[in-house]
C-alpha cells in the first residue's frame, strides 16, 4: 500500500509501521516537509498515494476536486508516534480494503478514530 505520511505527522510513526506498510513514506523523504497542502495533494495524485492526514483541509480537497489522491483522515488529533503507529497498525486490514478493494472505487475518505 503506497501511503504518503502528511507534514504534520512525526516521520519517526514510520519505522513503527513498516512491517505493515513496507511502501509507507514521509512528505520529509521527498524534501516536501515545508510545502503547501496543494503541493502535497498534488505530488500525492501523481504518484499514486493515499494520504494519511491530521488536517482536515485534505477533506476539503476531496469534496472539491474528488479522488485521487484517496485521504486517510485521523481524527484523533495529535497523538504520541507510538500511539498513531498502534492506530495504524490496529486498521491495517482496514486501510487495504479501502485502499485496494474495488468495492470502495468511489469512496475517497477514511476516517479513523479513537
């Protein structure tokens, strides 16, 4: 599963993560760490990512412009890496089949919480 991790989320979630998510990357490993949201969005629908966000401006994008890029939204602000990671880790089944599954071809969003 190719997920983009957004700017507001520690990179240090992704070694917690890449047994799970082995194609999970940071804005931080494309030197994208201080670009706007659009800028993101865009890199993230040209390469094929789905988005894992805190910033529900991602959400705005998608009712705007549509999918892709597909957004996760985490809806339980910011957390301690490990914390997200568990999160992550714990939804995994989940995240794929929104991902992957042509079930959900229209849907863009996905949205955890506690």
């Amino acid at each position: 599963m190719k997920i983009l991790l957004d700017q507001n989320i520690s990179h240090r979630v992704l070694h917690k993560i890449r047994n799970d998510f082995p194609e999970a990357r940071h804005v931080r490993d494309f030197n994208m760490q201080f670009c706007t949201d659009i800028e993101i969005w865009r890199f993230a629908k040209e390469h094929s990512f789905t988005l894992v966000t805190y910033d529900a401006d991602f959400n705005d994008f998608l009712t705007l412009k549509g999918h892709p890029p597909k957004i996760i939204w985490l809806r339980f602000g910011n957390m301690l890496t490990q914390y997200l990671a568990e999160r992550m880790n714990h939804h995994k089944y989940l995240i794929n089949t929104f991902i992957n599954d042509p079930t959900f071809l229209d849907v863009g969003c996905l949205e955890i919480n506690n």
